[in-house]
C-alpha cells in the first residue's frame, strides 16, 4: 500500500480554515490532474483526474465517502475506485500552533488491486506522496489566501 503524509503552516482563523476543509467541492479542485468532480452528498464526492502512472495517462474516478469527523479538527475518508480497482483512505487534519496558525495535514493511503495490481501499486509508491505534498500544499495557500 502506497502511503503518505504532509503538514504546511497555514495562517488563518481556525473556522476558515476548518470550513474549507470541510467544503469538499473547495479543495477538490486543487487536486494534482483535476478533471471534475461531483457533490453528490455532504458526506459524499466524485473526484475525477488524470493520474500519470508512468507507462499509461487515464482518468480515474474515485468516489470519497466522509467517514468521521472529530473535535472539528480532523476529517477521515474512505476512497473507492469507480474506474479502476484502486482504493484507500484519509483524512486532514488541523492543529492549532498558536492563535493565528495552523498546521494542516493530509493522509492518503491507496493501493490497487486486481491483475494489473503488480503493475500500477509501484506507481502508487510514487504518486502519493507526490499528489500528497501538492495537494496539501495547495490546500494551505488557498486557506490563507495566498495566489495558488
């Protein structure tokens, strides 16, 4: 299973920054080969991208299901492949540095399955954490205001 996790400091209030993490149709744009997504819940999205697997370019549908939220920090989802057999989890996570700062965090754990599972889960080893690191990079520029 192909894993990661990163962190930014983000300058804002902790209900800005919190709202849009919880405003799935905000940061589903920031997503590295964003193609579109779908709101089809409050607890459930449709994201589509172009993932670049190395040997082949496609677009792949993933539905997110929200699976928890707790304290109003941490936001937990489950990832289910709708195009391919590739599933995971994750969440975002922010914790208070001082009044006007936050660290945000993001995890993503995902891993393929099926007769092409040999071939696209090394892919995924370096995917992730690269989709990983700019998405949440993203995230915080666009919590804080800064030009993304």
């Amino acid at each position: 299973m192909a894993s990661s996790v990163h962190s930014v400091e983000v300058q804002t209030s902790e209900q800005e920054l919190w709202s849009f993490i919880r405003e799935k149709g905000d940061w589903a744009t920031l997503i590295p080969g964003y193609l579109h997504h779908e709101l089809v819940s409050n607890e459930e999205m449709i994201w589509v991208f172009k993932g670049d697997f190395g040997f082949i370019q496609k677009a792949v549908k993933l539905q997110l299901n929200e699976v928890s939220v707790e304290d109003n920090a941490k936001l937990t989802f489950k990832l289910e492949g709708l195009s391919d057999n590739i599933n995971g989890s994750g969440y975002f996570e922010m914790e208070a540095v001082n009044e006007s700062t936050f660290k945000l965090t993001g995890n993503l754990d995902m891993s393929a399955g099926g007769f092409l599972a040999g071939m696209i889960n090394p892919v995924l080893e370096k995917f992730v954490p690269e989709t990983v690191e700019q998405l949440v990079g993203a995230m915080g520029k666009f919590a804080s205001k800064e030009t993304v």
